[in-house]
C-alpha cells in the first residue's frame, strides 16, 4: 500500500562483504570493547559497607517525632491511620497521668502504635495528615526479617530516641 | 598373560551383555564397553596406533552415532512390530546357517597357531605407516575407494528426490 | 622399573592430579570475577578476602545440597553420567609434558606422566569419549530438555572433531611425530609452531570450544531454548562434577593448546637461563612458563565467553561442515605445498 506519511524508510539488507562474512573481524572488535570495561574502574559500590546517598524526598522507615524538651509529639488523634491507604497503622490512646508531663506533650497520647512494615507502601500520606508533626518518613530503608510478625513495628523501634542520649 | 585372560573374560561378558540387555541403549553401552575391552588387547599386543584408533572412531564416534540414533527412537512395548512366525522361521534358518559356516571354518582351519610378530614393534605409528604406505599400498587404496562408495551411497539415500507432479 | 621410579610417577600423578583440580576449583572463582570486570563490577568478595575461599564455600553448599534423582530417571545411569564426565576430564591431562626432565644429582625425572607413542590421538580419543558423560546423563534423567542437550552435544562434538582432527593433521606434518614430548622438544626456544601454522591454531581453538561446550558454543546447556540442557534434572554434587568437568577440560585444552602451538615449556633464551641457574630451576622456570600459557588460555576461554553471544544451532553446524573443515583440508594441502617446495 501506498504510504500516505511518507515517513517510511526502506532498508536494504545488503550482502555482506567478505570482511564481514569472515566474522572475525567483528569478534576482534567485539573483544577490544570488553577488554576496554576490563580495565575501567567499576561502577558498583559494596553496598552494606558503603551506601549511597538517599535523595531529598526519599520516604524510608517511620519515626515518631520528639519535641524539643523530649517530649513525645504524638497525640494519638487517629488521622494518620485514617490517611493510610494500605491500612497499615493502628492505635491505643491513653490519657495523660499527672507527673508524666515530661513525657508526652499533650493530655492524649498513644500507648500503643503499632506500623505494618509489609502492608505500607510509604506513600507519605500519614506524614501530610499529621497535625502535630509528630511522625516522618524519614529513616533508612526498612530491615529483612525472617518471619512476618517481626515487621510489625511498635513504638519501640518508632519512637526517636531522647534528646539527653 | 594373566591380564589377557582378565580382559578376554570380560569382553565375552560384556558382548553377551549385548545380546541380553532388554534396553537397547543399554546393550549399545554394553558395546562400548565391550570395545573398550577391544583397546586394551591391542594395547596388549603393543598396537598402540591400533589401540587408539579403535578407541577414537569405534567409540568415541561410531558408538555415539550409535547411542544418537538410539535415544532418539521411540522404543516403546507398543511400537514393536510384531514377529511373524515366518520371521521366526527365517531366523532359525539364518542362525543355523551361520552356526554351520563358523563350525565348518574352525574344522578348516584346525588349530590356530599363535601368531609370533616378527617386529615387536610393528604396531607402532611409524612401521604401520611404512607397512601400509608401501607393502599394502594397493588394499589400503581400494579400501578408500570403497568408502568413498559408501558416501556417495549415503549422500545420494539422504538426498530429496525432486517432486514430479 | 625401580621403586624409586614408581614412586616418583605416583608423586607426578598425584602432583598433576591436585594441580588440575585447583586450577579448576580457583577457575570457577576467576569465571566470576572476571565476568565481573568485564560488566564493570566487583564480582564474589564476601567469602574471605577478595573473596578467595568462594570456591570452597560453592563446593560446600553443592556437598550439602538435597540429592534429587528423579522418579523415572534410570538410576544407575543417572550416577555413571556426571562420574564418566569428570572421570574423561581428568585422564587427559597424563600426555602432556609439564617440562623439560629435571636433573636431580644423577637422577633424570621425567616431568611427564606417560609419553606414550601416539600422544596426540591419546588426547583426541579422551575429548572424544568426553561425551558419554554428556549423553548418558541426559539420557538417563527421561526429560526431553535433557535429552535434547544430550543430541546437541552429540552431534556437536563429533562435527567439530572432524575439523580438530584436519588441523592437527597439518600440524602433524610440520612435526613428524605424535609424541606430544617431541612436539614439545622440536618447538625449542622461539620455534613455536603457531608461527608455522596459524590457520590451524585458529581451527584448532574454534574447535577447542566446541569440544569442551564453551561460550559461544555451549549450545548442549541453552539456558533459553532448554533451561538447563543436559544437567536441567541433576542437583547437588552430581551437578557440580558436571560443572567441574567442564572447567577440567577447559584447563586440559588450554595445556593442550599451549603445548602443540604455543611451545609448551619453551620460551626464548631458555638455553641462557638454563646455563645459569642449574639444571633443576631452569626446567621448573619452564613449567612456570607454561602454567602462564595455560592460564592466559584460560582467561582467553572467558574473555570470549564475555564477549560473544552464543550461536544458533544451525549457525554451528554451518561453521563447523561448510567452513571449518574445507579450511581444515586447505591448511593440509597448503602446508603440504609449502613443505614441498621450500622445505621446512
């Protein structure tokens, strides 16, 4: 059929010449290019001892937040659970105890919260939802483990460690 | 001497094993077994060009062809082609004759002598060459030429026959 | 033949025997890391320094590994498979001289373990039998994939032997001996026989490939069109002595080439050096000479393996009938020609 574009371009499959029939040439070269790599420095890094940067906006494992006397952010209001399109967050509240002002900044605080490693996806959105600032994505990749329970994470493992340490 | 009956023991064995092996691929490896025996008497005999010649075409390449053929066969209980009587018949016949023949020959010949090399060294690669290049010059050709038969013959078998419509 | 004598062949024996399974052992490392410096990476460095005791580690996972043999598989075909493979691998290294003979006091050794009369066609009938191993391994596993890289094996060898067979031919005729030890002897100091014969060391290493099923050759274990091809049913250490095999006849064909082409031992000025450091240093500075032939064939078997992308089977076949072999017999006329008329 006739093109209407034009655009098509016909390629002729010449006959190969004899340089080319004969092949070894074309290994020859082949070989140089490889023996080229041979002796360039190599490109990968020994990842558990070295590690790339992350970048800016890399979105890595959760901690929950301190501010600046210590104390811990989060006030258990329930929005980041409600945010997190894989279900991957949960809850207690506990009130605040007289004498435990130290500990928790606001009357209302999570006595348990617990993080889904293998259902979230790290979208970021329980960041955005948070009203106090109390929860980043900001760790390092999450670690393997060898059975699924060890991946859900409780506050120990989540909440940043004391300022005093 | 002793080894030589070692190794004549188990070549009869191993070709018997051939004849009785219900496998085929199983009796052709019994022939390669009994052709590595075959080795080891010329090797005996101090025919070391002999010796490895059998070793490099019988079964190093007539035997694979052999397995090759072998494995590629359907060779399933249902597939065998059932025997006439009259195939049995003409078996019978055909054994008997040869028994006759063999029988005959051996009264013929009456008790062989053993054969005394004049030249020990006779089955080495130099005198061989110079036995069969000028003493045998006229058999040896006419044996290639026999082969070179044989060829064309399978060449001209494997050939298509051109399609008359 | 003294006790003494036997004694020292035995130690000979055992000495290559170790040798070829280490090089071969440190060859799978040297496999990896050098496919690795070609792809611009770092390659095994976890087990010890530089990752050294890889191959220890990869023959321990293959000892523990769970032995499979499969329900329908012929059993005892099934073990006599990868045992024939790494048995006809390991014979072949018994003509080859490592060097000149050694004189200890007044005693000669000899640094060959048999120079029989017929060396070369020792060597060729080894290669040939080397596939047994290959063919009734993946006959006896009854899965077609195996069976189909058992033909291809087949089939392969025995066109590529032809050709091997046409090359070293010519070399023959340069020689005038198959005594792999006079072969040796006559490429004394620079006379190496690939000077004599280029074109046959080109057929002779195409082939060498084919021979031992490596890259672009190793048609009989396609990954892509066979999964695994002959060895696609073997696990655990049947499985390693299949792979083994294949780096003992890599390094067997690298000894072999070295010494019918590229003067085995001898290298120039070898008689000046000799003369200076004794007659037990310069022959053992010979052997080292061609342990670094050997490995620079090895390293050559992975620089191709690296570079080259494997053939289609009818490629092969072409190469092999159509190409090789009328270059073969154009080699043996034309070394003929020339010998006629300008001598050697």
């Amino acid at each position: 059929m006739e093109s209407l574009s034009n655009k098509k371009k016909v390629l002729e499959a010449k006959p190969l010449t004899l340089a080319e029939k004969a092949y070894l040439p074309a290994i020859v070269r082949g070989m140089g290019i490889t023996l080229k790599h041979f002796f360039k420095k190599d490109v990968t890094i020994r990842y558990p001892e070295q590690k790339r940067e992350f970048s800016e906006n890399f979105r890595g494992m959760h901690s929950l937040k301190r501010d600046e006397q210590g104390r811990e952010r989060c006030t258990a209001c329930g929005l980041c659970a409600l945010s997190c399109p894989a279900e991957a967050i949960t809850m207690t509240a506990a009130e605040r105890q007289p004498g435990e002002e130290n500990l928790y900044r606001e009357e209302k605080y999570a006595a348990v919260y617990e993080i889904n490693m293998l259902r979230c996806i790290f979208c970021g959105l329980c960041e955005e939802a948070c009203p106090k600032e109390a929860i980043y994505l900001d760790g390092d990749i999450v670690p393997s483990e060898f059975i699924r329970k060890d991946f859900i994470y409780g506050k120990d493992k989540l909440v940043e460690a004391p300022l005093n340490q | 001497m002793s080894t030589f009956y070692v190794i004549a023991f188990l070549s009869i064995v191993f070709s018997l094993l051939v004849i009785f092996a219900k496998n085929p691929v199983h009796s052709v490896l019994y022939l390669i077994l009994t052709f590595f025996t075959f080795t080891i008497h010329y090797i005996l005999l101090n025919a070391q060009f002999l010796a490895v010649v059998n070793f490099i075409v019988y079964m190093g390449a007539i035997m694979v062809l052999f397995l090759f053929v072998m494995m590629l066969l359907n060779l399933n209980k249902d597939t065998e082609p059932g025997k006439h009587n009259l195939a049995k018949l003409a078996g019978v016949i055909a054994g008997g004759c040869l028994l006759v023949v063999i029988a005959g020959s051996l009264k013929a010949l009456g008790k062989s002598e053993p054969v005394v090399l004049q030249n020990p060294d006779l089955g080495l690669v130099k005198n061989l060459g110079k036995v069969l290049f000028g003493e045998f010059l006229l058999p040896f050709e006419v044996s290639s030429v026999l082969l070179l038969s044989a060829m064309v013959g399978a060449v001209l078998l494997a050939k298509k026959e051109p399609r008359t419509v | 033949m003294e006790l003494a004598d036997i004694l020292i062949k035995f130690g000979l024996i055992v000495v290559i025997f170790l040798i070829s399974l280490v090089v071969a052992m440190y060859s799978t490392y040297a496999e990896r890391k050098v496919a690795a410096f070609f792809q611009d990476r770092v390659g095994p460095n976890r087990a010890g320094p530089w990752g050294i005791l890889q191959p220890l580690a990869d023959g321990g996972k293959m000892f523990m590994k769970e032995e499979i043999i499969p329900n329908r598989a012929s059993g005892l075909l099934f073990i006599v498979g990868p045992s024939l493979a790494i048995m006809t691998a390991c014979i072949g290294s018994a003509v080859i001289p490592w060097g000149q003979p050694l004189h200890i006091g007044s005693k000669v050794v000899d640094l060959q373990v048999t120079d029989i009369n017929v060396g070369v066609l020792y060597i060729f009938g080894v290669v040939s039998l080397g596939v047994y191993g290959i063919m009734i391994g993946g006959w006896a596993s009854n899965n077609k994939y195996s069976l189909l890289g058992a033909i291809r094996a087949a089939s392969q060898n025995i066109s590529y032997e032809i050709s091997m067979g046409l090359a070293i031919i010519a070399l023959l005729m340069v020689n005038g001996t198959l005594s792999l030890k006079e072969i040796a002897e006559q490429q004394h100091g620079w006379h190496w026989n690939v000077i004599y014969q280029p074109l046959g060391f080109l057929i002779f290493i195409v082939c060498a490939f084919a021979e031992t099923n490596r890259s672009p050759f190793d048609l009989p274990e396609c990954e892509t069109e066979l999964i695994g091809g002959y060895h696609t049913e073997y696990s655990s250490m049947k499985l390693g002595f299949y792979l083994f095999a294949e780096y003992i006849n890599m390094f067997v064909s690298s000894a072999v080439m070295a010494t019918l082409y590229f003067g085995g031992y001898n290298y120039p000025g070898m008689d000046w050096v000799t003369a200076h450091v004794g007659p037990v240093i310069g022959p053992l500075i010979g052997t080292v000479v061609l342990f670094a032939k050997i490995f620079l064939f090895i390293f050559f078997f992975m620089w191709v393996r690296w570079t080259i992308p494997r053939f289609r089977y009818d490629q092969l076949m072409n190469l092999g009938w159509r190409t090789l072999i009328p270059l073969a017999i154009a080699n043996i006329v034309l070394t003929g020609i020339i010998m006629t008329f300008f001598g050697k």
